[in-house]
C-alpha cells in the first residue's frame, strides 16, 4: 500500500412587501434565480437520504445556492435526529456551558440567568445548568441554543457527515427550543446555506428575502440596510423542512407552544477562498517570495505583476482542482470513529466475521496510473492498493459493511496473509472503523 497525503407544486415569492399570510405546508418556494446550475447526474447520498431521490433532483435543479425551498417529512423522521428525550440526556449527562449552550431573548443574551459559574479547587471554572433560573428563562420567553447539536445524537452526526462529505464543506447542526413568542434573533442574515428541520411543535418564519448575491463572512461589517417588512410569513410544523441560502434574511418566532428544530448549516468554499489558498501555496515560488518593485515606479510593477499573473495562467487548472480539493478536504473536521480495543496493533488477530466500514469524510475510488492499482482517497489522503480489492473498497466508499473474510477472499492466495497487515494499518489510521462479529 503507498499513501500519499495532501497538506411539489412550486409557489413565487412576490417582489413587493405583503402582508403576512401562511402557505401551505408543502412544496418549494423559488425566488428569483441568479442562473441555472447544471444539476449532478445522481443527487448526492446524504441529501437523496433526508429527503427523497426525486425531491432531491428537484431542490439541486430548481433551488440550491440561489432560492428558497420547502418540502413535508415525516415527524418521525425528524424526531429521529434529535427530539425531547435525547435534549433532556444530553443536558443531563454532558456539561454544557456558554458559548455552545446559552440562551436568547430578543436580541438579548439571557445566558447568565441559566447557570451558577463555580471554581473547582484546582482554579477551573465550570459552569451548573440551575434547573429553576433555566426554566424561569424559557417562561420569560428565552430561546435555549445548544451549538453542535449533532456531536450528541449519531443520526444527526451521520447525516451532517454525508452532507460534509457531499458538498466537500464544514457542516454543523445546531438546536432552537422555545416556549413563548418573543423572537430569540432579530432580523438576520447567515453566511451559510442552511436546512430548517422542524421537529416538534410549531414556529413562525419571516422571510425578507436577500439584500446581495452570496454575501460572506466579510460583509457583516459593511452597512446593509434591514428590511422593513417579510415578502412571505410561513408556520413550520413538525416534518418540515425549510431551506435557506446564504444572504436570505429572516427572523423566526415561537407560537406560544413547546417547539424545537434544528439549523443545518453549509459553509461552502468560494472562489475567494481558492485564491487564498492558491497565495499560501505560491509561497514555495521564488518568484513569488521575491520583493515587489514598487520603489521602480507603476510601469516596472506593471511587469512584475504581469508575470505572476501569467505564471498562474500556465497553471492546469486540473491540476489546481485535485490539489485544492485534497487540500479541502484533508482540512475538514472529523468525530473520531474508534475501534478500541483494536488499536491497529499487527501482532493482533482479527476474526474473519470482523465488519469493516469507512470512517466519515469524503471519499472516492478511481483507477491508479500504473496498471495493476487502484487509488482510495480518504480525506485528501491517497492509497493505492492492489486492484483485486476495488470491489470491497468501492463497498466502503458507499459506506456499506465489508467483513475481513471478504477482504481476504478478493486478494491472491498468496497476498491473504497480508490482508490483516492492511486492515491494521487503516485501523491505526483511523481510516477503517472495526466491529467484532
């Protein structure tokens, strides 16, 4: 093995301001397009297994990046992802303090109503949920916030994982609970495409629309004037999903009910974010580590900058795809997937029935350049390994279960024995998780 590692029915928003009405409870809401986005041929797995292959199909033609759109799950499957039950354990059994826990209400951070700071012998500083301040909060109308919600429930881990592996971006869910009808947020805008899941109870959205075309972290400081009133009021139930993309302003109230859903946020990499990277990595050109001429005047500057820029011009932009992506993608963060007590230890026996699968992260399987191999990349790492073992690997990049049988069974009589070498290594790695039979 060589690796190679990588530093319904449709309904339009009107235009003009209106009064509040609700919509009906499914279909996508399209706004006005900035262009159309050639679909990809499949829908990737993780979003074809929230919502459907053929609504799918439909958002990723009709509505991501650019509009927003609505459609009805089952509240079954919401809840699935994090409901009461599992917020009541995870309050009970974590610590979870300001920032990732705290509390809103309107506009204003309640937090400090919630908790009793402590010190412990050593000088740490811990933070107490104080069950009677907590609720008297949410009576009063606070909003409870729980930030990466989904490193406490696995379904809502896997499918942030798919979505991060799909769209090769950072994915995180957050948790909004309320009782009341005081807004938790004013008016806002976020920097990130985002998924509404409704998952219990019921909560007004005010959407207004988007004020500038894909708006990033930066523009929070530039003047954007607030939108005075919503194009289009909707109430979320339990099953709905809403999306959002980036730039969307919209404030969201509770109906004077129990109510909770998650935001599943997107922060996908622009064309600005390549052109940081592609600075950092020209560094290693001595052209471009040499001083500016700026003390020549603006014509010998002129010169300068213009072979810089035609040396970026002779770059393969093939080339800068793949290395910019295994960049990507060997940045992105990771839960962990253990398969303790196997460590990767080669002196360690495995059991033939020893099911094997793929930890998170984006993954691909293609043809090596020399005949005989394929190459499996794993979050922006190469493995070349043998081409007898395509099929189980292409298994494991579909996140299905290989066992270590199957393994051995596709391999050379003679190579079986070095089978357990490689499933050892990829433990070790991190890269296989393993479970006994």
């Amino acid at each position: 093995m060589r690796v190679t590692e990588a530093t319904g029915p449709t309904e339009t928003i009107p235009t003009e301001p209106m009064a509040p009405t609700p919509t009906a409870r499914t279909g996508p809401i399209p706004t006005e397009r900035t262009g159309p986005t050639p679909p990809p041929a499949e829908p990737p797995r993780a979003l074809a297994e929230l919502i459907g292959q053929a609504a799918a199909a439909d958002f990723l033609a009709t509505s991501f990046g650019r509009d927003v759109w609505r459609i009805r799950l089952e509240p079954a499957a919401a809840r699935a992802y994090f409901g009461w039950e599992r917020l009541n354990a995870a309050l009970a059994e974590h610590r979870l303090g300001p920032p990732r826990l705290r509390l809103e209400r309107a506009g204003q951070d309640v937090t400090r109503s919630a908790g009793k700071p402590r010190r412990t012998r050593r000088g740490e500083s811990l933070y107490d949920l104080d069950v009677a301040g907590l609720n008297g909060a949410l009576r009063d109308g606070a909003t409870l916030i729980l930030d990466a919600a989904h490193e406490l429930s696995p379904p809502l881990q896997r499918l942030c994982a798919g979505l991060a592996a799909d769209y090769t971006c950072a994915v995180q869910a957050n948790l909004y609970a309320c009782w009341g009808t005081t807004q938790g947020f004013d008016i806002h805008w976020d920097d990130h495409d985002v998924f509404v899941l409704q998952v219990e109870g019921r909560k007004t959205w005010r959407l207004y629309g988007p004020r500038r075309a894909s708006p990033t972290r930066l523009d929070f400081h530039a003047e954007h004037p607030k939108p005075s009133a919503p194009i289009k009021e909707i109430v979320l139930e339990a099953g709905d999903l809403l999306y959002l993309p980036r730039g969307y302003w919209h404030a969201a109230v509770g109906c004077g009910e129990p109510t909770l859903h998650l935001t599943i946020g997107l922060t996908r990499k622009t064309g600005a974010d390549f052109l940081h990277w592609l600075a950092d990595r020209s560094v290693s050109d001595a052209a471009f580590r040499a001083d500016l001429p700026f003390e020549q005047g603006d014509p010998a500057m002129a010169d300068r900058l213009a072979d810089l820029l035609r040396s970026i011009g002779d770059s393969d932009p093939a080339e800068l795809a793949r290395a910019y992506r295994r960049h990507v993608e060997a940045a992105q963060a990771q839960r962990p997937k253990l398969s303790f007590p196997l460590i990767g230890q080669p002196h360690e026996p495995l059991d033939p029935g020893t099911r094997l699968t793929l930890a998170d992260g984006p993954a691909t399987l293609r043809p090596a350049e020399g005949a005989g191999y394929v190459v499996l990349r794993w979050r922006g790492v190469d493995f070349t390994l043998a081409e007898e073992l395509a099929p189980a690997l292409r298994r494991l990049a579909d996140r299905q279960t290989v066992t270590l049988a199957e393994f051995r069974d596709l391999m050379a009589e003679r190579e079986r024995p070095l089978a357990d070498d490689l499933v050892h290594e990829l433990i070790g790695r991190g890269v296989l998780a393993a479970r006994r039979p």
